[in-house]
C-alpha cells in the first residue's frame, strides 16, 4: 500500500513557511503523494451543488480563498526531493489545454519526473464560466479531449489533434515530460461517467470515499466500482490491472469513530486499529493507493496529525 496527503489550497497549506514545513515533513515520514486541490477563483453567486457534502454547499464558498494548484506543487516540488506531486484534482475546463499541458509538463521536468496529475470534470459551472471554459453541459467531452491531447503533446514530435473543443497542429511542444509516455493521469470521480473516462484514459482511478451520493465506504462497493473502471479498459483495448487504484479518504481521523450512513461508523475514522483494518479490507478488494486529508488547525496540529497517522496506521499496515 503506498499513502498520501490531500490538502486543500488554502489554510495552513496555504502559508508559505507552513507548507514548505509540511511538504518537508510528509517526504521525511515516508508518505508516497503530496496532493492539493483546485480553485483558481470561487464565484460570488454559487447554484452548482457541491457533491461532497450533504447540504450542497461548498466550504470555501464564503472567502474564496486558494492558491493556484499548479503553481503551488511547484513550490512544494523546490522544497522536496522524493515525494510525488498530486493536482488532487486538476479541473479540466478551468485552463486552455495547451497551456495546462506545457504548465504540467514544465513542474515534471523541474521536478525531475515526480508529478502524478489528477483530473477531474468540475462541478462550479459558475467558476468554469468565469474562466472561460467550455459550457457546463460540454465539460465532460472538452476533458475527454483534453486528456487525448495531454498525451499528444506529451509523447508526440509533431503533435496534432482535432475535437469539438481541443484542436491544434504544425507546434512544438518541447520539454517533454520526464517521465516515459507523459505523466500518469488520475481520474477523479465516483460517477459513471468518471469511471467510463478512467477505463478508456486514465492511468489510475482516484473517487473520494464519502461522496454522500455515490459512497464508496464498503470494499464491496469499491471492488464493484473498480471493476466497471477495469471492464471499460477492456472495452477500450487497455490492460485492465495496469490502471492504479487509489482512494481519497479525507474525513479520515484517528479518534472519537465519526457518525457514517445508517448510524455506523464512518469507515477510516476511530482508533488507529479500526484504520489499519479498514486499509486492509480496502486492499483486499483492489486499493492499492490510500490518501488522506491531512489539514490541521495550524501547522502543530497538522504536523501531529501527519506523524501520528505514520506511526499508528502506516506503519502497522502489511
């Protein structure tokens, strides 16, 4: 099992002094990924429900607070040597593919070959608008195309490509990427669509587990999710088992068990027991990535909450 971080771009991670430490903290404990997430802007007048919360409503909706994801894992990049760097996840419609692609492609060959991208289709139509991005009712073939296109231009030495809302011919694209064929491209998303998306492009799977509306917080309903990804890789003529399973388990805390559906326990919340358990069955049934939120209060609080996941869950999982 290798693990991870996901932060949000803003906060204690979004301190320069604070994010250097953690970034330096999560890299000397061992950890595999440093993620962080995606809002260029948040717009005044919000109608798009945000799916990871039972209400709807976004959480940074009020101050709009957070840091450019790109620029931000290059900062963390100059201060680390070691760790993978996570967009956790990129928004697909939010930049102009071209430009998406050199911004990545120049952080893999300044990282020398450690940027992992995770993408997703977006959710904010208000945010994609005001960015310039596809319609909304578009944004799911614009990203399609725009994976396509990453890789042409990644991999190809005259790159060329013609979509509906991707095209482009007679560039160079140069540097490549370090990394053999391009960067791996994570897809994010527990819908069908995103599971389509992951069989036919992506190198790895990456949802959220509690995801109110499509949970995925049992191994089975994981295992089932990871094989419709690994039946449209069939389909598409790709090798199902070299697709990465990944999970993003943010609302993960050793501690007081937090209230999951049906009255239970949220699974990866509890005693340090309960996690490792809870890893274990996930693994069993395909997991091979695990990933956590990892903001604190104020950087003590973060750092503890990184050192003790270490020595409680990492550390104790087989």
């Amino acid at each position: 099992m290798k693990f991870g971080l996901h932060f949000g771009s803003r906060g204690t991670a979004g301190e320069p002094d604070s994010l250097k430490a953690i970034a330096q903290k999560a890299e000397a404990l061992g950890y595999d990924h440093f993620g962080m997430s995606d809002h260029v802007i948040v717009a005044t007048d919000v109608e798009s429900a945000y799916p990871y919360s039972a209400t709807g409503k976004f959480f940074a909706q009020d101050t709009g607070v957070s840091l450019e994801t790109i620029t931000a894992l290059s900062f963390v990049a100059s201060a680390t040597s070691r760790i993978r760097l996570l967009s956790s996840v990129l928004v697909l419609p939010h930049r102009q593919p071209v430009l998406a692609a050199k911004m990545l492609a120049t952080l893999d060959v300044l990282s020398k070959g450690r940027m992992t991208v995770g993408v997703g289709i977006g959710w904010m139509a208000e945010e994609i608008a005001l960015l310039g991005g596809p319609e909304f009712r578009h944004r799911a073939l614009a990203s399609d195309e725009t994976i396509q296109a990453f890789r042409e231009m990644w991999t190809a030495e005259a790159p060329a490509f013609q979509g509906q809302h991707v095209a482009f011919d007679k560039m160079l694209f140069a540097p490549k990427p370090v990394q053999p064929g391009g960067m791996p491209i994570w897809v994010g998303g527990e819908v069908k669509g995103a599971l389509r998306r992951t069989g036919r492009y992506g190198d790895g799977w990456y949802p959220v587990a509690a995801n109110p509306r499509i949970p995925l917080d049992t191994p089975d309903l994981y295992m089932a999710a990871l094989g419709e990804v690994r039946a449209e890789a069939e389909k598409a003529g790709r090798d199902p088992m070299a697709i990465d399973a990944a999970l993003l388990a943010i609302k993960s805390r050793i501690g007081p068990p937090q209230e999951g559906r049906d009255g239970r326990r949220m699974p990866f919340t509890g005693s340090a027991q309960a996690i490792v358990d809870d890893i274990g069955g996930f693994a069993e049934a395909g997991l091979q990535h695990f990933l956590i939120g990892g903001d604190g209060d104020d950087l003590p609080h973060t750092l503890d909450r990184l050192e003790e996941f270490q020595s409680e869950v990492m550390a104790k999982v087989g």
